[in-house]
C-alpha cells in the first residue's frame, strides 16, 4: 500500500499522468472538430494522423517524404540557431565580465540590457538581413542577440552574488585580479551562466524559426510557412510544431546535463556527517 | 560633503549612458554608423527622417498603437489571471500541481507563436467580421504566452514561504483557505511582479509576431511587415520605433506599480 | 603568566586607534582611542556587544580597513605590508568554503594563489587536515559536511599559508553549544602545537574566559576599549575548568567590567 502511495506521488508518473491527460485533451478536441470540420488538420489533427505522417514513405516534392524534408530543414535551421547562440553566448559572458570590471560600462550598459529586450528583433529580420546581405548571416545574428541578453543579465547577478567574505579573503591572500576572477568569480558564476543559458538555447531555436517563416530560402520556418499556404500536405506544419517543441525541450535539458556534468559537488547528495 | 559626493554618483550614473546613446545617435545621424555597418541610409535611415514619418503619420501611427496595444493587454491580463488560477489550483494540490507546472515550464521551450496562423484557423468561427476574428486570435497567443511564466512564479510565491509560517498558521487552527487567504497570497505578490517583469515586454512582441500571421492587417508589428515587404524601409523603421516605446512605457508603467506595491519588502530579484 | 608576557615581542601594536563611519551624511563613531598591545603567541580576545566595534577592530588589523586616526604596526610594518607578506590567517564566522572544490582542495586555494609547488600543496594540506582532524574528509565537498566541520576546514585553510597571526572573527557563533565545546578544545591545542598569535572577536563571556590570555573588553556608543583583563587559569584548559570556581568569577568579573550596556 505505502509503495503504491510512494510510486503514484512519484514526480515521473505524476508528469506522465499530466502528458497523458493532455494527450487525451487533445484526442478529444481532434475527435469534435474531425466531426465538425471539413479540413481538420487545419484546425486539430489526431495524434495518429501526425505521427502516420512522420512514417508515412509517400513522397511530397518529388523527391523526400515529409519526415526527411522537416530533417533536412531542421539541419539548417539549427546550426544557424546553434551558431548564433555560441556567439551570443560569448558576447554575453565577456560583456558580463566587463561590466563586472569596470564601474563606467556596466553604467553604460545597463539601461540599455534593458532596453534590448523591448526591441521587436523577430520584426527587424528583413533589415538585418538587408543590412548583412545574406540570409543566413541575419538569422545567426538574430539568434546571438536573443541569447545575449539573458546570458549577461545571470552572468553578471552571478558575479555579484559572491560573499563579501570571499572577497575579503583573497584580498588577504594577496591574489591578482585575474587569480581573482579564475579561483573565485567565474566558477561561482556558473549556476547562474547556466539559468541564463536554459532560458536562451529555446528562444534561440524558436527564434531562428520564427525567422525562417518571414523570409524565404531553406530551414524549418520557410517548410512551415510553405505548408501553412498549403503548397503540401497540413501534416508538414504539425509534424514542425512538434519537432520543435521537442527540439526546444532536449536544448533545454542539454544545457542542465552539462551543468551537471561541470557542477559535481553538486550532485554528490551523500548523507551529512556530524562531528 | 558626503550628501554632495552621493549626489554627483547618481548624476554620473545617469550621465554614461546618456552620453553613449548620444554618441550612438551622433554617430548614426553623421552616418558614421552606416559606414561601420555597411549600409546606407535607405536600409538604415536617419534619425531625424524618422522622426519627421512620425510625426507627419502620428493619426495613423496612433491608429496602429491602439490597436496593438488593445491586444497585448488584455492578453497579458487574461494570461496573468489564467496563469495565477492555476498557481493557486496547483498550490492547494501540491502533488500534482508541482508536477502540471512541470509540464507547463516546458511549454517555455515551444515555440507558441509559431501556433500563431492555427490559431488563426481556429478563430474562424467566431465572427463573420475579419477584424473581430483576428483580434481573438492574437489575443489567444499573447495569452498562452503569459500564461506560463505567471503560473511559475505565482506558484514559487504561493509555496515558498518563510520558514514556520505555515506551522505558525496551523497552531492559530486555520484550514487551507484561511492560509490561502492571509498568508500565500500576501506571500506571491512579489513573485507577481517578477512574473510581470518578463511577461510584459514578450505580450508586447508576441502581439507583434501574432499580427504578421493575421488575417486582418492592423497593428503596429503588422506595418512593420507591410512596410518592409514594399521596401518602405524608413516607415518600417518609424514603426519599429514606435513598438520599442509601447514596450519601454508599458515596463516604466510596471516598475511604477511595483515600487508603490512593494515599497516595504524585500525584492524578489531572480528570475525565472 | 601576563608578566611572563610582557617580556615578549609586541606583535601587533594599536596606538589611539578611532574609526568615523559616515551614514546618512553623519558621522558615526565606530572606535575611539583604543590602544592594545598584543603580544607574540599570546591569544587574545576582543569581547563585547554588537555595534562595539570589535570586529572593526579586527578588519583594521587585516588591513580590510584603514582607521581614521591612530597608529596600527604589525610585526613593526604596517597592515598592508603584512597582508602582502601574508602574515594573516583569517577565520570567518561561516567557513566561507568553496563549493565546487573538495575539503582538500579548499585548503590548497591559498597555496595556489602563492604558487607553492603542486607536491608541497598536498602535502601541506593533509597536514593542516590531520591537525584539524579531517583526514578522512579529504576528497568530499563541503556540503556533506556539518557546520562544525566545515569549520575546521576554514581553520586548516587558515593554517595553510603558515601564517604568524591568526584572525578569528565569531568562528564558532553558528555552531551548537556542544560542537562549539569541542572546537574550543581543538582550537587550544592547534594553538599550543603552532605557537600563532591568535585574535579571536566574540559576544561570548565564557568563551573568550575559556579560551584567552586577555580579554579585551569593548563597549559601545562610541565604541571603546573598557577593560583589558587577564586571564591567569591554568594550561591546558578542558572543558571541567568550567565547573571551577575561579573560571566562574572570572566570567563574573568579565561581565561586570561592560560599561553603558
């Protein structure tokens, strides 16, 4: 009795649970609209109808089955996100330390952190890309400036959330500010880098998707406009929501296994000790 | 001498910033900056021709303002209200409420807007009326976008309490309504905020986004897209002007509300 | 035992020592004219209230501070050039521990950032843990340790740069009465083996009468030196000196010698 208590609280089946429910949400709603509506997969399509799409080996351009056109796009859709979550990544951490550093730049940047976030980037894509000249270049830039911010804001928190004691005692040790910042500040900014980073790896990805449908070329976003407008089969799109949604998730957990791949102590719940 | 010293930091303190932005708009208005990006000023117009579309089209700049702006809050408050229903559902059935949130976080990874022209679909029944039908789409997404980050944080609010309260609650003999009442709801009021901070500038860009995918052209994210389309770089630009400045007041608004409700606590500082 | 002090070498040597704060475009005086010698080896106590100015006392001596008035000479050289030196070990009142390296690990930091040779780093760690007695613990992280122990560890890590004076402020304030016993009793006997000049700040009577040479006694508003008292109970001391009745009257004559509490 106790270990069905303890199985049925457990948080894995109490999310399985959750995901069932929405599964059986969703049946419905897709069983009512099937009998109400002439074109459901415009509105709600069945699960199985979706995943019968993805193994379907019927061929939509010619030449690839949906699945292996989704894959093909995702393929550029996300190198240029990954691409330009690195380089956002970077700015974010050096700005960060220079804002940490100097008193007049972060004086100088904050407002305008602020500021970034108000801006309608998704909206500016066809002006970045008119102002690079080259498609995929716009898009690697508009994933790094909305991977930026989140990273400096949680990096530099980080770097002010160390003790004023740890402080005091490398100034006892004498320490150097570069022994400073690579014994000290920058490992126990980490967690912090990493909350940032778990926001921005998704919003990088939704972004360069996001992207895509305001434009044309390759990548996931264009074969979701494309199919929206009906030029293939409705399934396309769905088969996209969810290949995204699920690529967004695995970026997410990607970004907490290697934190804990670099935060040991972390993980080591062993019992405490007592004197 | 003190007071003074104090005084002049805050002064500087607003002065850098300043004088970067005002080197900034030298830089562009001298076209400096064109020359550093490689651009010209048809791509990247002048400040002061900016200005001048602004104020030449304000009755019909002011038209599309309204109109995003009548989308992105009832959209923000429908999606808060929603979002701190569900905090408070999950908070009373502990168990299961931590693990709905769970899943509900993960939509934070989803691309929602992206659901933007379905939900476009959806809406096709509401109304015979173009106009009506695409409101209650876009006010669908700015919803479900607000949705989730206020049911994460009000829930942080309603169970991350000061240590005894709760115990302090059940020796005074009061049900789990009464501890609602007068000791977690007290207690979320600083993680609304929070919530808020993060949720106010996206229902602003996701009213942006929602309205390229409508199907009723209005708004000011919808001009941005019109305008670039027939290569109106400069009235587009005038528009992306005009959306940075419904976002910056909509947060200066908040931060208003924030410091009158939270003047005698403790901020809530972290984000998620 | 105090003439026998003063024959030593005056370690550290606070003359006129005042510190003004300013708050809210006031002044607020934080010390005034407080002049102690303290003595090579000797353990010493500075007791009092909060807001007496103790702990500033001790930051003025690690140089974390710079007083306002007064003289301050340590080892006949100022703060700063002992800090440089690295004369000082200093024990917070939490251990201040470094999450992600191991108990050993955080006692070798200090010896990291003089670039002592990798060899002679471990070997001065395992010897400062065998003095604290935390061999076992070498490979853990401090979060599976209790707050006693972690303690320890800042003290080994303290002990680590072979310091001649080591800072002590409130170190044993967070612990429970019963592991705070037992630190007391390693504390005296690291001290005895190491021979450092050893200030210790506390708000706690029995603890500075316990453990000292002399007490310093500071009272607030304006914070000030009230009392120097000396402590002439035996060596070495266990935890039964506290049953006696000398230790008793010595915390009472501690205790009545406060001014304006």
């Amino acid at each position: 009795m106790y270990r069905l208590k303890r199985i049925v609280t457990s948080k894995l089946f109490v999310t399985l649970i959750w995901i069932l429910g929405l599964i059986i949400i969703w049946e419905v709603c897709a069983s009512v609209v099937e009998s109400t509506k002439r074109t459901p997969e415009n509105i709600l399509p069945h699960l199985s109808g979706i995943v019968d799409s993805i193994f379907s080996d019927r061929k939509v351009n010619g030449s690839q089955t949906a699945f292996q056109m989704v894959l093909d796009n995702a393929g550029a859709t996300l190198s240029r996100a990954g691409i330009g979550f690195l380089i956002g990544t970077l700015c974010g951490f050096v700005l960060a330390l220079l804002m940490n550093l100097s008193g007049i730049a972060e004086k100088i940047a904050f407002p305008y952190l602020m500021l970034i976030q108000m801006i309608p980037i998704l909206g500016m894509a066809p002006i970045i890309n008119a102002i690079t000249g080259d498609i995929a270049k716009s898009r690697i830039i508009i994933a790094a400036i909305l991977t930026f911010y989140p990273v400096a804001t949680n990096t530099l928190a980080g770097f002010k959330s160390v003790e004023r004691e740890k402080h005091e005692l490398m100034y006892s040790y004498a320490a150097n500010k570069l022994q400073i910042y690579i014994k000290t500040l920058i490992p126990s900014c980490i967690p912090y880098f990493f909350t940032g980073l778990k926001i921005s790896a998704p919003m990088a990805i939704t972004a360069s998707i996001l992207v895509d449908t305001l434009q044309g070329g390759i990548g996931l976003g264009c074969l979701l406009s494309q199919s929206l407008k009906g030029a293939m089969t409705r399934y396309v799109f769905w088969q996209i929501v969810f290949f995204s949604a699920f690529i967004g998730i695995m970026s997410f957990c990607l970004m907490g296994i290697i934190e804990k791949a670099l935060t040991p102590y972390k993980n080591n719940r062993k019992t405490r000790k007592r004197v | 001498m003190k007071t003074y010293g104090t005084k002049l930091k805050k002064l500087t303190s607003a002065i850098y910033p300043i004088a970067f932005g005002v080197l900034i708009f030298i830089m562009w208005q001298t076209q400096l900056l064109h020359k550093l990006l490689n651009t010209d000023v048809y791509i990247l117009p002048l400040p002061s021709r900016i200005a001048e579309i602004i104020s030449d089209n304000s009755s019909k700049i002011m038209e599309n303002v309204i109109s995003t702006v009548e989308v992105a809050i009832p959209g923000l408050i429908l999606g808060s209200v929603l979002g701190y229903l569900i905090a408070i559902i999950a908070a009373l059935f502990k168990t299961y409420g931590s693990g709905g949130l769970t899943v509900i976080s993960a939509f934070n990874a989803v691309p929602i807007v992206a659901l933007a022209p379905v939900i476009t679909n959806w809406t096709k029944d509401v109304s015979p009326e173009a106009s009506v039908r695409s409101f209650a789409a876009k006010v669908i997404v700015v919803t479900i976008m607000c949705t989730a980050s206020m049911s994460v944080n009000a829930y942080r609010g309603l169970t991350e309490l000061k240590p005894f309260s709760e115990d302090l609650m059940k020796s005074y003999a009061c049900g789990k309504g009464k501890t609602l009442l007068k000791l977690r709801l007290p207690n979320s009021v600083p993680y609304i905020f929070t919530a808020l901070r993060v949720s106010v500038p996206s229902s602003v860009i996701s009213t942006l986004v929602a309205e390229y995918f409508a199907e009723y052209i209005t708004g000011v994210g919808r001009q941005i897209r019109e305008n670039i389309l027939t290569a109106q770089y400069a009235t587009a630009w005038a528009y992306i002007v005009v959306a940075c400045l419904i976002g910056i007041i909509m947060y200066i608004l908040l931060i208003l509300a924030e410091s009158i409700f939270l003047k005698n606590r403790r901020q809530v500082l972290s984000i998620k | 035992m105090s003439e026998m002090l003063k024959n030593n070498d005056v370690e550290i040597m606070l003359k006129d020592i005042g510190m003004v704060y300013q708050a809210d475009g006031k002044d607020v005086t934080a010390l005034t004219n407080v002049s102690i010698d303290i003595h090579k080896g000797e353990f010493i106590s500075l007791l009092g209230p909060s807001g007496c100015g103790k702990t500033t006392l001790l930051r003025i001596i690690a140089d974390l501070l710079h007083p306002t008035s007064g003289e301050i000479l340590v080892g006949g050289s100022t703060p700063k050039e002992a800090r440089l030196k690295q004369r000082y070990g200093i024990v917070f009142q939490s251990a201040v521990l470094y999450d992600w390296r191991t108990v050993k690990k955080n006692v070798m930091l200090p010896l990291e950032i003089m670039h002592v040779k990798k060899e002679e780093r471990v070997k001065r760690a395992m010897k400062m843990l065998e003095l604290v007695g935390l061999t076992d613990f070498a490979d853990s992280y401090p979060r599976q340790l209790s707050g006693g122990m972690q303690q320890r560890v800042g003290i080994a890590r303290a002990l680590a740069i072979k310091p001649e004076i080591l800072l002590m402020d409130e170190p044993f304030s967070a612990l429970d009465e019963f592991t705070r016993e037992k630190l007391h009793e390693d504390l005296l006997r690291i001290w005895r083996k190491t021979n450092k000049t050893i200030v210790f700040v506390t708000h706690n009577i029995q603890e500075s009468v316990f453990l000292s040479d002399r007490i310093c006694v500071l009272s607030p508003h304006p914070g000030r030196l009230s009392a120097v008292i000396d402590v002439d109970l035996p060596r070495p001391r266990t935890a039964e000196l506290k049953n006696t009745r000398e230790f008793t009257e010595l915390v009472a004559k501690v205790r009545n010698s406060f001014e304006g509490v």
